[in-house]
C-alpha cells in the first residue's frame, strides 16, 4: 500500500490533522476506544494516543498543551495555570517557536460561568460514549459539555480560521457531521431564548383571537402578532424572519415555523412541521395547546389534553430554549449549551 493511502486510512480511522493553507484543524473519532490525557508537572500524558504527534510535549512555564501544532500563531488546548497547583482547561494562543502563550478565548465553566479549577494530575478524557470530562486527580466529575446519549461521534479542533468555522473552536459532532456542541457559539443575534427549569411550565393556547400563553416571560414574545392563515407563538417585530405558531389548514392546525412579515402581517411558506415518527404532519384542532415544559420537552396537545406530538427530551437535561430568528431553528440545550434536539434535524 502506497504512503499516501496508508496515511488516509489511518486519518479516516482514528483521528488527524488536516493542514490545507488556513484550514487546519484536529479530528477525533470517539469509536476507538477513547483517550485520556493527564495533566503532570513534566507535561501532558495521553493514553492510548493517535500514531501520529497530538504536539503534549509542546508548553510554556504557564500552560500544558493538549493539542497545539507546530507552525506559529495558532490555537492550542491545554491547561493553564490558575493559582499555585490549580489550572484551567483552556484554549489559546500558542506560538511554539518560543513556547509562548497568550491570553484565553475560551475555558471550561461551570453553570453559573465561573472557571473551573482542576488540581495537579487532572484529566481531560475523550470518552468513547461521545462525550469530554475534565476530572481532577482524584476522579471527580469537575466539567464536561453532557453530550452522553447524544449521538456524537467526532471531536474536531480548529487551529487555524475556517471558512463558516472559528479559529479556536472546539466542536463535537453527531454521524451525520451536525454540531452537537461546540465551545464558541457562533449565530446570528435574533434569537427569543427561554429558561425552561427556572420558571413554570408555559402553555400557549390556539384560540380564535389569537395565541395565549400562560405565565408568559417578562419580556415580549409577540403572540398576538399573526396573519389570516398564522396564529404566532414566538415573533419578532422585525421585517424577514422566520415564526413559530399555528398553521391553519383543512380541518385544523399545524405547529409550524415559517417566514414572517410583521409590516403587512404576510406569513410565507413553512420550513417546519411538527411530524410523528412515520413523517406525517401532526393535525391539532382549535384551542390545541404547545407546551414548553420544566423537565425539558415541548409538548403539543389537543383540546381535550391528548398529547400528540413531544420532542422526547425528558431526562436529557434539557434547561432552555433558544428561537433563531434568523434561520427559523428551535433548540433545546442543556446547562453547557449542548444541542439535545434542533426542530433543522426533527
């Protein structure tokens, strides 16, 4: 087998760097078994690791790189010194001529956005489930971005800018090359987000005169707004973006997201139905009801309480929900921003 070959296979099974100009950047596939790299005083350890150079060895007197590459003024993950024994899991700049660091674009947090401090000895472990945990010494869960049960499949890192990426971004992605979760959200700034544990369950009611909501948010989210053939759930007061709300169609109601037009109250065609397991569109009669429920699912109901349609996020540590305008896309995320379910992919 010629060089070349060898070395693709090894890339499409395992994991690689691809350095093509400003496209550089670290793939892992988690189906191998997994890894776990260990942060020790003389540098970062990695068990079981590719065939070919992850660049550990690389650091400087305050950061321990994970993975860096040896060309100068890209992006290195590793971990940088906090205080005296503790450190950061961090990415930043990383120039290996001089093993110098610069500041930090992103680190591991908890929750409630403070960093994460981990002790000497602390792992970072690619976990062969899909998942990333940052444990310290003594092997307590102190991070990771909860992406158990969520399909990934591939871990990627972007040294370099890539076209539609970021330099610096850690992604993981499911089988079908979808971000699940990636360190550095990049979206558009249209967006209605909702804390779906710290509030009441909102139900949003289909009624002729309009769309209610119980409990609704302090702030607007423009329900009355519709047209002759829409009832709106969550709008904007801006021209050219897309709704979520009520469909009308023959002898019902659709839960649709569609374009939307507050100036004429014009509705265009719909991007997305709700849709039961064999694709069909889900049909709800008058006064039906869409549900955006504390254990982390939305829910849509007929008049007499028959659910019919769930996204089937229960359980999966779902706490909000974000509407992007922009592209008409509704997510649930969990606590660490992770995509549980995306109405793009369902």
């Amino acid at each position: 087998m010629a060089r070349s070959a060898l070395l693709l296979l090894l890339c499409g099974l395992v994991l690689c760097w691809h350095a093509n100009g400003q496209n550089d950047k670290f793939t892992y596939k988690f189906d191998l078994g997994g890894m776990v790299c260990t942060n020790l005083a003389s540098g970062v350890i990695c068990s079981n690791p590719p065939p070919y150079a992850m660049n550990t060895a690389g650091s400087s007197v305050s950061h321990r790189n994970i993975i860096s590459f040896d060309t100068d003024g890209n992006y290195a993950l590793g971990f940088e010194k906090a205080t005296l024994g503790s450190w950061y899991l961090s990415i930043y700049k990383y120039n290996p001529s001089d093993q110098s660091s610069g500041a930090s674009i992103w680190r591991a947090k908890t929750v409630d956005g403070v960093d994460v401090k981990a002790n000497e000895n602390s792992t970072l472990g690619f976990i062969e489930s899909g998942n990333l945990e940052l444990r310290n010494a003594q092997g307590s869960l102190l991070w990771t971005p909860g992406t158990n049960g969520l399909g990934v499949t591939e871990f990627e890192f972007n040294v370099q800018n890539e076209l539609q990426s970021v330099a610096g971004n850690m992604i993981l992605y499911d089988q079908k090359h979808r971000i699940v979760w990636q360190s550095m959200i990049v979206q558009g700034g249209n967006k209605f987000t909702l804390n779906m544990v710290k509030r009441p369950d909102l139900v949003c009611t289909n009624l002729p005169s309009g769309v209610q909501c119980t409990d609704p948010p302090a702030y607007p989210m423009n329900t009355a707004t519709g047209s002759d053939s829409r009832r709106n759930v969550i709008s904007l007061d801006s021209n050219g973006l897309y709704a979520l709300g009520f469909e009308k169609t023959t002898g019902g109601f659709y839960l649709s997201i569609y374009k939307f037009n507050p100036s004429d109250n014009s509705a265009g065609r719909s991007i997305w139905t709700a849709r039961t397991k064999s694709g069909e569109n889900v049909k709800v009669d008058e006064k039906g009801t869409v549900s955006f429920l504390q254990k982390g699912s939305i829910e849509l109901k007929d008049s007499k309480g028959k659910q019919l349609w769930t996204t089937g996020t229960k359980g999966f540590g779902v706490s909000n929900l974000e509407f992007n305008f922009d592209i008409g896309n509704m997510i649930l995320l969990n606590d660490q921003k992770a995509n549980v379910w995306q109405s793009r992919y369902n």
